[in-house]
C-alpha cells in the first residue's frame, strides 16, 4: 500500500469505528456540564462517549491534545529515590510507547475516530488544537482537512525551542506543530499583541501608528505571528515532573487564552503529566482530561493537588491487581452537628508491587536499595473516597509525608494509595 492508501484506509475504518463506538446523546432536559473538573484514568475514546452521554455535546470551547506523534519509540519518566545513606538516585520508568508497529493505517485509523468524538465535544465556536511533530503533522493536516473540513483550518503554529536533538545529516529539529481548527466558521480567537522592533530600532514617527520605546529600542504592537518561542521545561525548573514528553505551562496559558474566556470548559484526552488542566485552573477555568496510563494520572493528581485545584478522579477500569500492601490507621473519629464525621488516618504500613519489567536496568539497583532503605518512600499519594457506593470516585488527595491526615465522611469511605510509578493499591482501613 502507498502512504496515501494508508491514510485513506485508516481513516475510512476510523469512520466505521466511531459509528460503531459513538452511543446515544443525552436529552436536552439533562445536566450538560457539571461545575467541577474532572481527570480520569482510562482509554479517551471510551470516556469521550461516556461525556457524551452525559450530555457534553458542544459544551468544550477548547480541545487540545498531545496525542503519539508515530515515532515509533518509547519514553520515559523519572523518579528520586533515596538509599540508606540518604543519597538521591533517578529512576526512569516506562511512561508510554508510541511505537504503532501495526502500521501508519493503524496510527491514522486511531487519530481519525478520536477527532471525530472531539469534533461532537466542540462547541460551535470552539477551538482544537492538535499538537503534533515532523513525524506526523503532514498526515493529521490531511486527515484534519477531511474531517473538520478544508475551510476550517484556522492556523498551523510552530512552537519554536532551544533544547532537543541535533544531527550530522539534517539540521537541528527544534520546533513542533500544533494544527489549529474550528467547527464552524463562527469561532472565538483572541490575538495577543507582541513587539515588532523597527528597523534599525529607531522610531519611525508614522501618523496614527502608536510607538513604544524599551532596553532594545523603538517598537510597535503587531498581532502574534504563528511562530512561538517558548522554552522547554528545564532540566531545574520548578514546573517540572519528570514525564518525558511535558509541554510548558507558558505554551498552554497562551493557548488557552487565545481560544478561551474564564468559567469555560477546556479539554485534553492525551493530558499526561497535566500541564493543560493546571494551566486552565490558574487562568480560572473549567477543565476535563484524561489519560490511559497509570503513572501521567497519578503526575497529574499530584501536581493538580499541589496548585490547589479541585477535581473529581474517576478510572473507567478496576486497578490492575498486584501482590502490594498498604494499610491505613483510623487515629480518631469526631461525630459533627451534621451526623457525619471527621476522620484523621495515617498511612501504617506500605509494601508496593514494583513492575522492575518497565524500569531501566541500571536503575534497578537503586530501587531494590531503597526497598530495603524505606519502603513507605514509595508511597506518593493517597486518594480517599469519603461516599464509597462500590464504584471509587476519589474527592480527597493526600500527601503520604504528612503524620496524619483528616476528611469528613459519611462513614463508608475506601481509600486507595498511589506508589510513585503510578500503581494504585486499594487500602485496608484498620482501627
């Protein structure tokens, strides 16, 4: 098969695949959009149909997502770890495989009934942005032409950045792709100004045109151009998670602004380590993402936690079993007025189930010594449940390096402990 065979294979049984998966719309006279953010843990076209269900058809005035980029690689993410003697020592482990062996029909096939199920999410005068590479933009501008239709192609970003590979044979790729797109010709964008220095940096002195003088010399404000440069996340910048493939919470504000106003709903079913649902909670707006893997969701709820938002979590799928333990102690129960009570717990006893199969072979070592150094540092997060009614829906995140920590419930609570390669165990609650 050529290539353009490929794509227009993959994206005819895309085509089959979301009238196969596609459910039915919730009616008009249900709740459309809750008020509270939402992150979940499961495959985005199966949450993407349960959302539309639910009635969020339309409700979304930005899609973005960070989907595969058809590399045909691996990446990681990394952890610290401390032995004994207290020292620090990273720890890669398996993120994601972006490998699609099957084939580019495969690659587009899966792309082309994704977009399809974000294109019912969108508002009319919503926005997608896809964010994409050299691998695979050129393919996803055509399979975005075809679905979203040639006339709605609004602009083709480069993000421009200084970090990255370099070669010999080619010149140094320093840039990614993002393909913008609207559902109708009725969207909302908002331009932001930037300078334009002018020649020689003197001033020009125009009628009418407004000037400006800074460090660099006479400038005027001109609408953005489509050439962004915005930094990586460094290697010691305080934003960063470890998560291979993390974007920069500057790109992500920029995006959002552009294509957004406060109290909207934005949405990222490729969120990774959550840099689009923590930038949309800074700027003040309502947020749903989602992830099939295990450790993006649990870098997500932590920094999600760690910049004070609010959010649901929610898994479509029971956790994977595993042979670990963690034990939570009730230390005290208060009756309040309301007949609830107030709980205060601590985290007792940890034995994780580490997955070495997915951990760099020379990092092994450093885990097997701080096993035997402490092994409640491998305990990250806790996740309670305060209402358990079978199905776990956790409303509260703890820390595990507190001495204690305190929720109300009604009485029925579950508690789930996340290690720090993402691994969820369900906790035994004793006292």
């Amino acid at each position: 098969m050529t290539v353009i065979e490929q794509i227009l294979e993959g994206i005819n049984k895309g085509r089959a695949m979301y009238g196969s998966v596609h459910g039915s719309l919730a009616t008009a006279d249900e709740i459309r959009a809750a008020e509270t953010s939402e992150l979940c843990l499961g495959d985005n076209l199966e949450y993407m149909k349960q959302l539309l269900e639910r009635g969020y058809e339309g409700a979304f005035s930005l899609i973005y997502i960070d989907p595969p980029f058809f590399t045909r690689s691996s990446f990681n993410a990394s952890v610290s770890v401390k032995d004994a003697q207290g020292a620090s020592h990273k720890v890669h482990h398996l993120a994601y495989d972006d490998k699609f062996d099957r084939s580019l029909e495969y690659y587009i096939e899966n792309m082309t009934v994704r977009i399809l199920m974000m294109k019912d999410l969108l508002a009319n005068d919503g926005l997608m942005w896809i964010h994409l590479d050299w691998h695979s933009s050129h393919y996803i501008k055509l399979v975005l032409d075809e679905l979203m239709g040639e006339k709605n192609f609004v602009n083709e970003i480069i993000w421009q950045y200084k970090s990255g590979g370099s070669g010999k044979r080619h010149f140094a790729r320093k840039h990614d792709t993002i393909l913008v797109y609207s559902k109708t010709p009725k969207y909302r964008i908002n331009v932001p100004k930037e300078k334009s220095y002018n020649r020689d940096r003197k001033p020009y002195r125009f009628r009418g045109v407004a000037e400006y003088k800074d460090e660099g010399g006479w400038y005027t404000l001109v609408n953005m151009k489509d050439v962004w440069s915005i930094d990586m996340v460094g290697r010691t910048s305080a934003e960063r998670t470890g998560y291979a493939t993390q974007k920069p919470l500057e790109l992500m504000k920029r995006i959002i602004e552009a294509s957004t106003s406060e109290g909207d709903l934005v949405g990222d079913f490729f969120c990774g380590s959550g840099s689009l649902p923590e930038a949309a909670h800074l700027l003040r707006r309502r947020w749903i993402s989602c992830d099939s893997e295990e450790l993006a969701a649990a870098m997500s709820r932590r920094r999600l936690r760690k910049a004070g938002a609010a959010f649901v979590f929610t898994r479509l799928e029971e956790s994977r079993p595993c042979s670990g333990r963690a034990d939570i102690e009730v230390l005290s129960r208060d009756s309040l007025e309301d007949g609830r009570l107030l709980y205060k717990c601590r985290l007792k006893d940890f034995v994780p189930d580490i997955d070495t199969g997915s951990i760099q072979m020379k990092d092994r070592i450093h885990v097997e010594k701080a096993l035997k150094a402490d092994r409640l540092q491998f305990a990250d997060h806790i996740m309670i449940d305060p209402d358990y009614d079978g199905t776990f829906e956790s409303r509260y995140i703890f820390d595990t390096g507190a001495d204690s920590f305190s929720f109300i419930s009604g009485g029925n609570f579950a508690a789930v402990v996340v290690d720090r390669f993402g691994r969820e165990y369900p906790a035994e609650i004793i006292g």
